[in-house]
C-alpha cells in the first residue's frame, strides 16, 4: 500500500500534581484551548475536552509518527509553562506525571464525549481515584494500587 491511513482516537485521563485543585473555572477554557493548540500543532485534533478542579478528560486523534507519551509530555509541559507564566498567582501549576490513555473506536466517541462533558455531575457521585481505577478495570489494565497515588 503506497499510503498511510490511520484514526488513532485516544480518551486520556490525567491529573493536576496531587490532585490538588489548581484547574480554577477563571482558567479552565483557556486552558483547555491552549491544550487543544498543542495538540493541532502536532498534527492531531482535540475532540472534547472537560473535567474538574483537580484533572481533566481528553479526547483526541494523534497522529502515527508521535507517541502517546511523547504527546503527553508535551501537553504536561507546555500546559503548565502556560498556566505558570500567565494565570498562577498563589501556587505553582503542576501536573501528576502519570496518565491513563484508553483507545477508543470511531463508534464510541459519541458515548465519550458525553462522558467527558457531564464530568461535573458525574464527580457529585464518584471521586476522581474511584473513576480512574474503574476506568483501568472496564479497559483491563492491571494495576498495583500502591503505585496509583502519588
């Protein structure tokens, strides 16, 4: 085949340095586009992204030549630059070094997308540690629960 042809659709799950509230709602949709810049200046399309105070959900297509990790680095790292330089005031943005990244097939990003926007009232129900590690479980990702947390 002379081309490439990929749909590389990734649901990344990640949180703020000890989950500690820093995402303000004064700074969540700014942060939130710059994040989705990131990603288009990779090459790669922000489809959703949401979450709370404390970590974020995203929805997105990477493109084949950048790894997951690579990605995330880049995210984590400008991101947080970002937010440093421009919006932090009191205390120093951070992220966890972690993830979960799930792949997703084209005919679940509906469902994931919505799952992505209702984090607000889902997280009147559930913690973040309880979505996160049923997340690993409905994915089939062994974990060992002492190195969940930092």
């Amino acid at each position: 085949m002379p081309s490439t042809h990929t749909n590389l659709l990734y649901h990344v799950v990640f949180s703020t340095k000890c989950r500690i509230p820093l995402i303000a709602k004064n700074i969540q949709d700014e942060l939130y586009r710059y994040i989705g810049g990131i990603i288009r200046a990779q090459g790669g399309v922000s489809l959703e992204i949401g979450g709370t105070n404390d970590h974020l959900h995203l929805l997105a297509k990477f493109k084949p030549a950048i790894t997951v990790s690579e990605m995330l680095g880049r995210i984590k790292a400008n991101s947080s630059k970002w937010a440093n330089e421009n919006k932090m005031e009191l205390r120093k943005f951070g992220w966890q070094e972690g993830y979960g990244a799930f792949s997703v097939s084209e005919s679940q990003v509906p469902a994931v997308t919505n799952y992505i926007r209702g984090q607000e009232e889902h997280h009147r129900k559930q913690t973040f540690q309880e979505e996160y590690v049923a997340l690993l479980q409905k994915h089939g990702i062994e974990y060992n629960e002492k190195y969940l947390w930092d």
